[in-house]
C-alpha cells in the first residue's frame, strides 16, 4: 500500500479523485489538507469532509491549510465550479470533525515521523511551498509529488499560458519544482483527453449508489463550462488522473525533463516551460505526463467508484 496524503480544494473532479483513492486498496490516505483555490478554504475544508461522509469514511484525517497564496491575491474558479464549489448536487452539511491542527505542520510532522509518503496535490501548491519554506528538511523526506497542475503544449486554462493550479500560486509551485523532491505533474496536455461522456455520466447514475449520483451530477454541473469553452463532447477529469497514475502507471506517459514556473511576467505568469526537447542544460527536475489511455482511465475510474 502507497502512504499518500491528498492537498486538495475540492471542486467537483477533486471530489472525484478523493472518492476514487479512497476506493483504491493500493492506497492508504494519511489524511486530506486542504486549500484555498476553486473556492474559498472554508469551502473547500466543508467540501472534503462532504465527499469523505459520502465515502463512508468520516473516519479520515482533515485539516485546513492555507486561505491564500504565498505572495499573492487569492483567484478562485466559481465560474467553473460553482459558488458552493461542488455545484451540481445539494448536499446536506457534514458533521463530520476537522483536525484542530494546521495542514501545514500536520504535512511537517508527519513526513518527519513516516517513511515512504507521497503527496498529492490537487489545487495551488500553497500548502506544499509553505511547508518545505518552513521545514526544508522534509524535501528529502518525501517519496514523490504526483500533481495536477500546468500545461505546455495545451496553453493554459485561466489565461493563454497557464494552468489554474499553477497560476493561483506560482511561487509556490516554483519552491516545488525547485526542492529536488521526485515530481511528476499531470497537466493540461495529459487530462484534456481524459474527456468524460455522456456515457460515462449514464453509468455512473446506473450505479443507483449515493456515489455514483453525486459523481453524475457534478459531471453534468461543470461540463456545461468545458463543453462551452472547448467546444468538446465532455469534460476533462483533471484531478483524478493523479490517482489514476498512483494505482496504474502504465496508464500515462511522458517524458523527464526541465520544467520551471514563470513568476514575473503579467502576460504569462504560472507558465509551466517545459523543456520537452531539451534545448537547455537545466536539470530534468520532472515528469511531464503528456498521453494516455482514455478508455482504461474510465475503465480503472469506473470500477473503483463501482465499489463505493
Ligand atoms: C485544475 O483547476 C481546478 O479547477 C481543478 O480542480 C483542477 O485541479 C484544473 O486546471
Ligand atoms: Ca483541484
């Protein structure tokens, strides 16, 4: 069993993905910290704890983290994900408990105290760049960063050139990529063609499971923006093609190579430049995931929220 802890600011497709790692044997969540992006921290905080309540789970650790970014104005994505951030279904409040500690200093202590745990981070980097600025010597202590986050060859998806996650907190994102710890991120390029189908959202409600319409209804919710400004037939489950990666890495493919986070210009700010080519010396520093198998992923996906 992989140790993972999920950095998350759930979201419909971050809901997606904690469901599917709570409903994967080969992992064992250490616990959900959480963070300020599609919606505002207590939202997301609130958000966790609902899609851990509709796992059957409310046994899992959750703890609130950073409300905004390193050294900037928090953005966040309602027009995408809707004022609650899991628009689409009407959820009763959880009940619940979050953890009384910071997620900054539970992710400090417990990657001090525990061999072997991966992160996986699903929303801005924040919690992540606070934790190894305060507490460098985690870097080493940590097994892999699997994150959703950037885009090259695809643009971006806030502005031409970058991604949400990246673009909300790029300073964060570049003590990321710049702490020596093994990454592999799952960006635009890789998840824009894990779309999902009118198919799919049918059966998922065929599952006739509280999970399963939830996973149905908020599909439907935030097609409506990507089928509108793609031009698409579905839309891309970003945040689980990380957990997809964890339980079968044969899924994805990429390539190790120099990735580095544009923090200065107005224009292109949070830019993942990846060296794809590799035309410069700068050090390969990540995985860049690029392709994969559409039909496996909703295969993998579908069966594991099957058994919630
Ligand atoms: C990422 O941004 C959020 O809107 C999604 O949850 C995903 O993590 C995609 O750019
Ligand atoms: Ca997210």
């Amino acid at each position: 069993m992989r140790k993972i802890i999920i950095d998350t600011d759930p979201g419909q497709d971050d809901a997606v993905a904690i469901l599917f790692a709570l409903a994967s044997p080969e992992l064992e969540v250490m616990g959900i910290t959480t963070v300020a992006g599609n919606v505002p921290l207590e939202l997301t905080t609130k958000n966790a704890r609902i899609v851990c309540e509709l796992a059957k789970r409310p046994d899992v650790q959750i703890y609130a983290g950073c409300d905004r970014p390193m050294g900037r104005t928090l953005v966040t994505a309602e027009h995408v994900h809707g004022e609650t951030g899991l628009n689409g279904v009407i959820h009763t409040d959880p009940t619940m408990p979050v953890q009384d500690a910071h997620a900054v200093d539970f992710l400090i202590e417990t990657l001090r105290s525990t061999d072997g745990v991966t992160l996986c981070p699903l929303g801005p980097l924040t919690n992540i760049g606070t934790a190894l600025q305060k507490a460098p010597d985690i870097a080493r202590r940590i097994d892999e960063i699997v994150l959703m986050g950037g885009g090259y060859f695809e643009g971006g998806n806030i502005t031409p050139a970058a991604e949400f996650n990246i673009y909300v907190d790029p300073e964060a994102a570049d003590i990321v990529m710049r702490s020596g710890v093994k990454v592999t991120l799952a960006p635009l390029d890789l998840t824009h063609k894990m779309l999902t189908s009118a198919e799919w959202i049918a059966a998922m409600r065929a599952l006739n499971t509280d999970v399963g319409d939830a996973v149905a209804g908020w599909t439907d919710f935030f097609e409506r923006f990507d089928v509108a400004k793609y031009g698409s037939a579905g839309a891309p489950l970003h945040d689980p093609c990380v957990i997809a990666h964890l339980v079968d890495p044969t899924l994805f493919s990429g390539r190790l190579c120099n990735v580095e986070i544009e923090l200065n210009s107005d224009l292109t700010r949070g830019m993942t430049v990846a060296d794809w080519w590799g035309v410069t010396d700068r050090p390969k520093n990540a995985t860049f995931l690029r392709d994969g198998d559409r039909t496996r992923f909703f295969t993998l996906l579908s069966t594991r929220l099957a058994t919630l």
